[in-house]
C-alpha cells in the first residue's frame, strides 16, 4: 500500500526558517536587521506594501514559530477598518524616527496598505530606561506576538518594559509587515516640490547625509515621532510650567542573581504618602526626594525627583543659578558626584539589598546616569496640518513626545503616545480614502483634544474590542467637536481659493473605498524620461543609454534598471548581451507579473526589429518612469560579521543558563555542583584511563574516598543549611557563576 509522502522541504525553506528564528532572538539593531535582510535575499522578496510583501513571507515561511505569529497577525489585519490592506494603496508615508511611537504608527499606516518608511538617526537601541505600561498597552503588544519575541513579556504582574526591549518587539513586527527601516539616517527639512514640474516631483526629505537614497522617495503623509525635539516645522507649541522639578534616572547593571531577585521593586513613592521613608533617607544621607520609582527590568532603573538644596549640598550642583537650564547645564554639574547621589538613593531605597551597584553603559559610552528638567512640559498647539503646494498636497501629523511630553511621575508616556499613533493613522485612513481635507484635520483636532486627559479608567473598558477606530478607545467620543472651518488655518495652498472651495464642498458620507491614483494628463517630456533613464544606469558599466530606442535592443538596459530597485527579481550579472530575446522577454514578464506593466512587444520581436519604434518605447519607458520614479533604490547593506553573531549566541546562552538556574531549587544546585569534577578530580580521572588498577588498588581508593566524605558531606548540610536562612556562601555563588 501506498502512503503518501511529506513533501520535501528544500533548503532555501530550511535556511530561511533557522534565519527567521535567529531574527526572532537578536536583540540589538544591527542583528535585526542583518537576520531579515538575509531572510528577504533568501526567500527573494523585498518590503513593499502590505498586501504585496506579507502574503509572500507567509507562503514562502512555514517554520512553526512563524504559524504562531501568522495566526496573531491575521487576526489584527482582519479587522475592518484596514479594508483587508487596501484603504490606503496610493498613499506613501514617510515617519521621522524610529522609536516606539514612531514604529507603532509605522505597522498601523502598512496594515492599511500604504508604503511606510521608518529613517532613524541612530545606528542602535540602547536607551534602558524602563516604560510603565497601561493594560491597553499590555493587551495591544500581545495581539502583536510580543510573547513570541520576548518571552518574559509582561509575565505575572510585571506592567513595564525597557525602551530598547519595546523597539526591538516593535521593530520584529513592522518589518515582518514590510515596513522599510534606514538606520543611521537623519532628517534635517521639508523639501517642496520644484517650481519646474516637467517631472511631477513631489515632497520629499532633506537628509543627512544628503546622498542618501531616502532623499529620493517621494510622500504625501509625514508623521513626526523624532520626540521633544520635533525637526517639523509649522507646528507651534504651548508651554505648561510648574514649580522648578529636576529629575534624576540611573541604570544599573542587572546580574540577575537570587539576590537581585529577591530585591522588591518601587511602583511610586512619593513624599506625601510616606513622609519617613524620605525623612530617613535625608537624615542619613542628605538626600532630598519629593518622589522615588525603581523597575528592574533588563538594568535596575531608578528614576526620582531631587530637591535643589540637596543637590547643592551633595555636591552634585556646583553653583546656584536661576536659570534653569544655566542650572543645570553640563559645566555646572559634577558627574561623579551625581553618579555618587543615585548610588546612595538607589542603595538607601532597597534597603541596601542591592549587590555591588554598578552602572550600565548609554549610547555614548557612558555611566547611564542623567539629570534634567521637566520644570516646563510642552505640547503641540495642532496635531497635524496640511500643505497644498503646486498641485501635491502633503498631511503632516505629530505622535508621541513631539506631540505631548508626559509628566513622568504619572507614567502615561508610552500609553499617551501609542494612542496618538492610532488616532494620527485613523486620520491617514480618512487621507487614503480621499476624505475632504477639512475633514481629516477636524476629526483629528477633536480626538487630540481630549488625549492630555486620558487615564486607564476612562478609556473603554473592553480592551480586546480595541481598533484603529477612536470610538472603540474613547467612550462618549465627539468626533466634530473642532469644525472644519476651524481648522482652515491649518490647511496651507498656493493655489487662490483653494480652502473656500473645500469649506463649500457639501459634507457627504465619507467613502469606504481608496481614492484612485490620479492619471497623468500628458506623458513625461522625452528629454527629462532620457536624463532619468540615464541616471539609473549611471553605475552599470556595460550598459549605456543613448536614445530611447536601439539602446534597449539588448534588452540588458531594462533588466539594469530592474536589478536598480528590485535585484531580487533578476540576477542582472548573469545575463549575456547576446542573448536579446531572452533577455527582452526576462524583463517584459517581471515587469509584468511583478509590477502590472503590460508588454508592448514579445522579446522575439524585439530581437526581429531592426530599430524599435521610438513612439512605442517611450510610452513603455513612461509607464517604468511612473512605477519607480520617488522610490528607493536598493541598498546594499554589509552582512552580519561572525563576531556579531557568537556575540549574541553568547549572550542567549548565558540568559537562558540563568533562567535554568533560577528555576532549581537549592538542593538541585548542590547536587549540580556536586556533580562537577574539582581539577584534581580531573586530573585523577585522566590517569585512571590510561593506568590500569588491580583491585588492590581499587579497595584502597574507595578507603581514601570514604574517608574524604564525611568532611564533604558536613560542608553540605551547611551550605544547604545556609541556603535555607537565604545567607549563600560566597564560594558556592562562585561556583554557580561558573557554570552559568
């Protein structure tokens, strides 16, 4: 009897999921990155929309890791609002900055179908400090696999997470989505649109550094997440100061030892509700606090509010200012002493339970200790607005600190700025589906208006219902509070009447279906579709583009400008400038099949004709132009070196070796411990094999052993004793660290 064969799994599929399970565990930018961008090579595809890239990675990944997180992200880009990835197919979003806001507005705006791209200035995650997270907060991560990236995710009643832990989870998910992510690239401006519009060229960013392929996509969306410093122009910002409040946050080095484990964390404490904790902690150290949180996360995170007498006594303020940001400026604060000041309250705060405090290293290198001021907060007077300039109009939106700065005691930064993400990407649905303008800006004016208020208990109750659609997170939600005539100073045209004859425009039910591309009136001048045409294939040495007819007999001059953006679909080296049909006929199906551009020709005719028609080509080149023109041409990024690698193999053996340790139990680690061989065990067990023994011999051994074991066994029963009154013997904590 015939029974019917698994299929084979090929090697490419077996690559890819030993590739996706290392992209799965890297924990640092650069692994992340390097794990996918090698995934992607292997599996011959390239982030792009959603409903083009996701399907794709899906079909071509079936590693059971990868069925768990399908599963969850099925079930998010089910929900209605996204228009199963088409509410947004024509719209190109472009987002400053590569923080959690800015990566969680990033997967709304591509589960919505748009083209999202991500630059972050920063070339690493390495900010520690740790997060509070509402249980709307909690909810959302999980329905996004966050479990399967970080397995310690929130576990029992843990409600925080570290920065760098959080944009790593985020990070996982946008590009599984087919976000496009550029590191260690900045924004600098707005680039408008060229008075000289023979090439239709749109909005696009000024960049540092200014070569950078970024610099050439074209977008119609901005959201800016770059935080405090907001790099947008247009957006005017309010001001809320207080009493003068100087904070300090401090890292320390999280060894995960039991000692550290049995350390309690400090959700709050503030003066008011514990007046002799702080009264204690002045008397014996002359440290003055108004409050304390302390999270022990991947470091051990202290953040606290410092009185300014304290800190001039301590040391740590070098001379008295009025000015506070003359105060509390680099020359007038002595680094060492405040190093000394967040020990001391750090130790005094965990009742000296903490061993050997030791300080975690910043981005720059340094003792991740800081102070600064939040004396005055600030907030956007505007959520978003909209430029209208020769014929391109660009919707720029604020998320999180750019948008609301958070006072940090309450911990309703990272809550504020997701949901500022969801409803910022709610406005960019209403842009996507054609919306009037007027419109768009009012309803998000009327959602931004009630954020600063939010709290977790009122917002709506059933987390689980929770979508892009505000009236799902906000009970008794007036979405046209603001009007739109009281927004026409936030809709910017230089075109004369242009907001009139929007406010004119009858108020309709908005439509549910995406607005069309709009179809270009005439066809690109021949001299500006030759100059682009050259430009592409500036860097391929055996192509050159003449005319825009017997320079693509070969058919290599198109296969270039493919292999320009899309180098997974044609392997452009291994072609042959003899072979035209073939060649002609490559191109013509990738075109086709891949971008929907109907052939005008076979690539058999192509090789018949003497001189293609010039007419025919250029109307084809037309359609090309269009499809790439503002894109971003390929990079080709250095892969992972083996040093990084063992790296990170190091670093998940060491964590997963210490949370087996954590789980046994004493007398499991005594026998573990007793199981290892001291060297001179060793080396006696090295001569044991190459020496044989009579059983003389033998007797005598056994002699010797027992009468080595009661001494062993009595320092046993007092190492399990000492391990029962929780005082570890220092040797045996040297012994565990060995093993791990």
């Amino acid at each position: 009897m015939d029974h019917p064969r698994k299929a084979m799994v090929s090697p490419d599929s077996a690559l890819a999921a030993d590739v996706f399970d290392q992209f799965c565990s890297a924990s640092t930018l650069k692994t992340i990155l390097g794990h996918f961008r090698h995934l992607c090579d292997i599996l011959h595809i390239k982030p792009t929309n959603f409903p083009h890239f996701y399907p794709k990675l899906k079909a071509k990944l079936r590693s059971w890791k990868a069925q768990a997180l399908w599963n969850k992200f099925d079930k998010r880009a089910a929900h209605k609002c996204y228009n199963r990835g088409k509410a947004c197919p024509n719209t190109r979003v472009l987002v400053i900055g590569g923080g959690p806001c800015g990566l969680r507005s990033a997967i709304e705006a591509q589960l919505l179908g748009a083209k999202v791209v991500v630059m972050e200035k920063r070339d690493r995650m390495s900010r520690n400090n740790v997060l509070h997270l509402w249980p709307f907060v909690i909810q959302d991560l999980r329905a996004l696999g966050a479990k399967k990236f970080f397995g310690k995710f929130c576990a029992g009643s843990i409600d925080h997470i570290s920065i760098r832990q959080l944009q790593c989870i985020l990070l996982k998910v946008a590009l599984i989505f087919g976000v496009e992510f550029h590191e260690g690239v900045g924004f600098e401006s707005l680039l408008e649109p060229p008075e000289d519009q023979s090439e239709r060229i749109g909005w696009r960013a000024v960049t540092s550094p200014p070569d950078h392929p970024v610099s050439q996509y074209e977008f119609d969306v901005l959201i800016g997440a770059d935080g405090r410093r907001n790099t947008l122009e247009g957006f005017k910002r309010k001001e809320f100061r207080g009493k003068l409040a100087i904070a300090i946050t401090a890292n320390f080095i999280n060894r995960k030892t039991e000692a550290e484990a049995r350390v309690e964390e400090i959700s709050g404490v503030a003066f008011i509700f514990n007046q002799k904790f702080f009264k204690d902690l002045y008397e014996k150290t002359g440290i003055d606090l108004e409050n304390i949180v302390y999270y022990k996360d991947e470091t051990h995170y202290f953040v606290m509010t410092a009185k300014k007498h304290s800190l001039i006594d301590k040391g740590v303020i070098l001379q008295d200012w009025g000015d506070t940001a003359r105060l509390l400026s680099p020359d007038n604060v002595d680094k060492d002493a405040l190093e000394q000041y967040a020990k001391e309250a750090a130790d005094f705060s965990t009742n000296y339970n903490l061993p050997a405090l030791e300080f975690a290293v910043n981005h720059y290198g340094q003792s991740d200790v800081a102070m600064f001021d939040f004396t005055s907060m600030y907030a956007a007077e505007n959520a978003s607005r909209v430029v209208d300039k020769r014929g391109h109009r660009l919707l720029m939106t604020l998320v999180g600190d750019s948008l609301l700065e958070p006072f940090w005691p309450t911990g309703s930064g990272c809550a504020r700025g997701f949901l500022s993400s969801l409803d910022a990407c709610w406005a960019v649905r209403g842009w996507g589906l054609g919306h009037n303008p007027l419109e768009v800006l009012a309803e998000r004016e009327s959602i931004y208006r009630i954020l600063g208020q939010t709290t977790p208990e009122n917002l709506q109750r059933d987390l689980a219902s929770y979508t892009l659609d505000p009236v799902s997170r906000y009970p008794n939600l007036n979405s046209r509070c603001v009007l739109p005539v009281q927004v026409r100073g936030l809709y910017l045209s230089d075109s004369p009447g242009g907001v009139e004859a929007l406010l004119a425009a009858p108020t309709l039910a908005q439509p549910e279906q995406p607005k069309k591309r709009r179809k270009r009136d005439t066809q690109v001048h021949p001299d500006t579709l030759l100059l682009w045409l050259k430009k592409q294939v500036a860097l391929y040495d055996t192509v050159q583009i003449l005319d825009m007819s017997t320079s693509f007999k070969d058919g290599l001059a198109l296969c270039a400008i493919i292999h320009r953006y899309r180098p997974d679909l044609i392997d452009f080296h291994s072609l042959q400038p003899q072979d035209v049909a073939a060649n002609n006929q490559l191109a013509f199906d990738i075109l086709e099949r891949e971008l929907g551009i109907p052939p005008v020709m076979t690539g058999q005719e192509m090789e018949d004709c003497v001189v293609p028609d010039t007419l025919t080509m250029l109307s084809y080149l037309s359609q090309i132009y269009d499809t790439f023109r503002g894109e971003i041409p390929h990079i080709k990024h250095p892969k992972l070196e083996e040093s990084d690698l063992v790296k990170e193999h190091d670093q998940n053996m060491v964590a997963m070796w210490n949370m087996k340790l954590r789980n046994l139990s004493a007398t499991q680690r005594l026998s573990l411990l007793g199981r290892m061989p001291s060297p001179r065990e060793r080396k006696h067990v090295r001569h044991s094999v190459t020496t044989p023994r009579t059983d003389t011999m033998q007797r005598r051994a056994r002699k010797r052993r027992s009468d080595k074991a009661s001494p062993q066994m009595d320092k046993d029963q007092r190492l399990l004793a000492e391990v029962k009154k929780s005082a570890m013997d220092p040797h045996f904590s040297g012994r565990v660290k060995n093993i791990e």
